[in-house]
C-alpha cells in the first residue's frame, strides 16, 4: 500500500515462457521474409517492363500496363545560345594596341570595354583616323543600376579628375581622330550632376583641335533641362541621348530613375535651345538607340519610332541586346538581320536622316559616325557659303 493505493506488481513470467515467445515473433519474421522471397522469385517482370511506355502482359486476361508519365524538365535557366550571324571581330591588331596602350597611359575609361561592347574590335582596330572609340567620362562608376548595363555601380563613386578635360583632349589629338564620341556615367551624387564638367571637356576638345566632330552621348540628367542646356550648348555637333527601349518596358529595363517620357523631353529640349542660325535653323542633331530582344513587340517598336521623330529626333540605331554577365537580363529574343533590315526600312519611311540597324550595331557605330561625319561636313560648307 502506498498513499492508500495498491500497487500491482509486475507478473513475471517464467524462462520457457519467454523463451516461447522469443520462437513465436522469430518464427512469424522468418516466414514473411520467406513470403517475400518466394513471391520474388515468381515474378517474371523484367526491368523493362517498368521503363516501357506502353507493354502488354500475356496471362489469363491480357491487360496493358499504365503508361509512364514523365514531367516536363523544368525551364532551363541557361542563356539561349547566340545565333551564327553574331559573330564580332577579333580583338587583336596594332591600332587597337595603341589605342588601349594610350587609353591605360591617361588613365582614361571607355564605354566600349567598360559595356563590353562586341565592336571593339571593329572600332578600336581601325586604320589612322578611322579608329573609332567613346571615351567615358566622370569616372567608370555609375550611381544608377539599370538591368542590362555592366558599368559598375556606387552610390559614393570617387570623386571628379579636375584634368579629366585636359587628359581627354590629349589622347583624342594622339589618335589623329577627327570624329569622336564622348559618354558619361550618371553621377546624381553631384549637385549638378556633372554637367558642368561634361561641358568642360567638350570645350577643351574643341579648343586642341577645333575641326573635331564631337558626339555627345549623355545622361538625362533626372530631366534638369538647364543641366541639359548647358551641354547642348557647348559646341558639340551631335547630341545623343538614349531611350534604351520601349515605353512599356522601361521601369523593367532602367533604373528607376530614368524614364521615357523623360528621355525623349531632354532631346526635345536639345533642339530648342540649339534652334539657331549655327544650325541651319533645325537645331543639333539629335540621336538616340533602341535595344532589341528584350520582349518588345512590333507594336512596341512603331510607337517609339513615331514618338521619337515626332519629338523631332534625327538619327536612330537598333542593336541586339546582349547579356554582359549571368547577374544581368537575360536575351528573350535574337532579332534575325532581316527584321533589323525592316525596321530600318520602317524608319527611313518616317523621316529620319540616318537609321543604323544591325545586330552588333551600337550607339556610337562606326558606319553611322561615318555617315554623321560627311554630314556635318556638308552642313559646314553649305553655312560657309551662305556667310560668302
């Protein structure tokens, strides 16, 4: 008794009953294991009768086996292999040694190695005065991070080069070159957000050799127009600014604070401002690029080009996007050059002066700073005989 309650003890049993037991649960384990044997070795199914998709088996009744189902692979989250027709120059020739040995001298940045563009060879490798090459100014770190740029990005880059203007103007008189293409990251980290210094450095390239062409090829400045202002009228020839890609796939594309509406404001700006005799009365030439494959469709593609003349934009590129890195958008599409060749038909129809369309065509093209070049030229002379 413990607290009132009787506490039963255990009965023990005795060492033959255990042990007759232990023979029982040994006895009933040995025959299912013996069940299972024995049914295996009647089972006549091969294992091909297992991997077949459809089979039958002949016994008393003839039945069909249930076909296997196999599931779908999941997507492959590989890049799509790039079609024959992309296929760039090699990367390796004199004048392109020069041109990066000038380039590393100075201490300079360009947006053809920074964005890993595939014409550097084309352009870089070029004859004395046909080299062609954008110099990227303000540093080689973007404040911005759009999704399909591989510049790289800070919000604090390094602070301006105040020789950056002086460097530029002397390797660009090295070269020989008589059009260039000068670009800039986006430095919203700036009160101004660099244009003064953009400016700058168009001023002393015109200063060391005042019959060189420049492109400028800018940022947007958040849509300041008087930053934008002040770059359009420092004596550049072509002012270049671009959309990047449809409206609707903007905030997919860009950073955010970049924008379409934005964008094409600034180079309608441009031609205001530029809106004199120098000109011929039509303002700068104003430029921009679209990149194709990003899943624009064609319906996409005709409202931007129709926005874009409407806003009085002169000259047009499309390229084939190409994804830098595996941390950047992926290709949707490969445009094939024969659509590349519709939209430029497309384009000369609306009235552009230049369309260069192409796969491996980018902003700052080779063929269409050949084209610019003889126009700007013609435009020259053509003032100078309306002054005589």
């Amino acid at each position: 008794m413990i607290n009132g309650y009787r506490i039963a003890r255990p009965r023990l049993l005795s060492t033959a009953t255990r042990s007759s037991n232990q023979d029982v649960i040994i006895t009933q384990s040995h025959s299912r294991l013996q069940h299972l044997r024995d049914q295996l070795a009647n089972d006549s199914n091969q294992i091909d009768d297992f991997t077949a998709l459809n089979t039958s088996t002949s016994t008393s009744t003839s039945t069909t086996t249930t076909p296997i189902i196999r599931k779908k692979a999941l997507s492959s989250k590989k890049r799509i292999p790039k079609p024959k027709w992309l296929k760039a120059q090699a990367v390796d020739s004199p004048a392109y040694r020069e041109l990066r040995s000038t380039v590393r001298e100075l201490g300079l940045a360009t947006v053809c190695e920074e964005a890993r563009c595939p014409n550097i060879g084309e352009c870089w490798g070029g004859e004395k005065g046909t080299a062609t090459a954008t110099i990227m100014i303000m540093g080689d770190t973007c404040t911005r991070g759009c999704r399909f740029c591989s510049v790289k990005t800070s919000r604090a880059p390094p602070p301006l080069d105040p020789d950056e203007p002086y460097k530029v103007a002397t390797a660009l008189t090295k070269w020989g070159l008589d059009y260039v293409v000068i670009t800039s990251v986006d430095r919203d980290d700036i009160e101004d957000q660099g244009a003064s210094h953009f400016s700058n450095v168009i001023q002393q390239v015109k200063l060391s050799k005042p019959d060189m062409l420049v492109e400028a090829l800018t940022p947007d400045f958040r849509g300041n127009l008087d930053l934008v202002s002040k770059v359009a009228t420092s004596g550049l020839d072509v002012f270049a600014h671009n959309i990047e890609t449809v409206e609707r796939l903007q905030k997919h594309v860009r950073d955010r604070r970049a924008g379409y509406e934005q964008s094409l404001s600034v180079l309608r700006h441009v031609k205001t401002v530029t809106n004199d005799d120098r000109y011929d009365g039509a303002g700068v030439l104003t430029k921009t690029s679209i990149m194709l494959g990003l899943g624009e469709t064609d319906d996409d593609i005709k409202q931007t080009i129709e926005d874009l003349r409407e806003n009085d934009v002169d000259v047009v590129t499309f390229g084939q996007y190409l994804q830098p890195t595996k941390r950047h958008l992926k290709v949707r599409d490969y445009i094939t050059p024969e659509k590349f060749d519709y939209w430029k038909d497309q384009a000369d129809n609306l009235g552009f002066k230049y369309v260069a369309s192409g796969p491996l065509v980018r902003s700052s093209y080779k063929a269409g700073e050949f084209f610019l070049k003889n126009y700007l030229k013609e435009q020259q002379k053509k003032n100078m005989r309306k002054a005589a």
